[in-house]
C-alpha cells in the first residue's frame, strides 16, 4: 500500500550530535546482513600461557574477568581520562563493552599468573580499555590504555608489555605506533599503579564506489615476566 511519509522542515542551526547525548547500549548492532547481536558476556577469550621450562615455571594471561569478579581500581587514572575524553561513558572501573554509532568501547579485566607445575605463585590484574572512534569515510582511530587493577602486588614481578602487532581485514591498514607514543612507561614494578596510553590510527582504502566493508581490527600484546622464575606470555 503506499505510504505518505511527510518529514517536518530540517532546522539547519540545529547541533550535532555527539556520544554525549546518545545513551550508549550494552548491545552492538552486528552489520547489515548479520541476524545476531553480540554483548558483552558473548566475548570470552581462553587461557593463554607460555612454554613451561624444565622447572615446571609459566605466565599466562587468565581468562576475562566478569563485572562482579574483576577488583576494583583504586582510584580513575588520569591517563584513562585523558585517553577518553569526550566519551566518559568509555571510562568505566568494570568490565564491558559499550557501543554508539561511531564509538565503540571495550573493557576488559585480564589477570597475569604466575605459577609452578600448574599452582599459582603470583597473579596480578590489569585493564584493558580500547576506544575505537569512526573519524571519517575511511579511517578510524584505536585509544588504548592500560593499568593495573588495582596495583601490582609485592610478591609479583616486574612486568614488560608490549605491542607486538595491530591485525587487520583486507584494506585495513594501521599505522603502528613505535615505543615514544606511549603516555607512560610500559613496565610495571612489585607496588605499581601508573597507567599508560597509546594512539592508533587506521585507515582502508575506499576508492571503490559502494562498496561494502567488515573489518575486525585486533591488537595482539606481548608481556615479558622479568624475574628467573618465569617466562613469558602473549595474548
């Protein structure tokens, strides 16, 4: 049947809108064509562990922690702040992941296990918060942040964290940062607490017109436990 779809006059001195005053949603809308949806309890990484050494010694990254498990920080870190600004929605103290048309924010509380023959030594929690904001017709950009949660415990070790490498569909292309884009320095000490923070940007090729794209950006991490008694871990 046809339908009479009369639409009011556009006011042209209207605003724009912004992440401020559109409420973001537990659930991201998967692209067209999808039948799902995806939430937060749908993203569940396993266990990640090094090589055990002849000693019987390995770290590995733990399973995500759900919103109830994860400690909590000690305080907002500035570099967090900073990193999300803007969006404060993004700069939560518990685990999730928050989406709005053109920024999409994901938390996550991850602990770092030290053990022997399979019994724990030590652990230690850290956040993940990465922000990925839509700037323009083809690009976007990544806002990473990392701290400990709430601060590396006094039986731990030092720990090195690095990135080992940003991944990628098709035209997607990110421009890695090199180790002087970091707010912060990227290792943490027994006692511990500083956050730190780095910039990424993306970019595709949108040279083909209407073309359709699906890019899945990922970061893969690389943590050095430096102390005899263990290895390391990548996640």
């Amino acid at each position: 049947m046809p339908v009479d779809l009369t639409l009011p006059t556009p006011d042209y001195t209207a605003p724009d809108p912004s992440s401020l005053n559109t409420p973001p949603d537990f659930y991201q809308t998967k692209p067209l064509g999808s039948s799902s949806t995806l939430t937060a309890s749908t993203l569940k990484a396993g266990e990640q562990c090094s090589k055990m050494d002849k000693r019987g010694r390995q770290v590995c990254f733990g399973k995500q922690l759900s919103k109830d498990k994860a400690p909590k920080k000690v305080a907002r870190a500035m570099a967090n702040a900073e990193a999300t600004a803007g969006v404060e929605w993004c700069n939560t103290d518990f685990s999730s992941i928050l989406a709005t048309r053109f920024t999409e924010c994901d938390v996550r509380t991850v602990p770092v296990i030290i053990r022997t023959d399979g019994v724990p030594d030590a652990i230690a929690y850290f956040m993940f918060l990465r922000m990925l904001q839509l700037d323009g017709q083809n690009s976007f950009t990544e806002h990473l942040t990392i701290e400990p949660a709430p601060q590396i415990p006094m039986d731990f070790a030092e720990i090195d964290m690095s990135i080992n490498q940003h991944l990628c569909q098709g035209s997607c292309t990110p421009v890695e940062p090199d180790g002087s884009a970091w707010t912060d320095k990227t290792w943490w000490t027994p006692g511990d607490m500083h956050s730190t923070s780095v910039t990424t940007p993306y970019t595709w090729d949108a040279s083909t017109p209407d073309q359709k794209y699906l890019f899945k950006p990922d970061i893969q991490i690389d943590a050095n436990i430096l102390r005899r008694t263990a290895r390391s871990a990548r996640s």
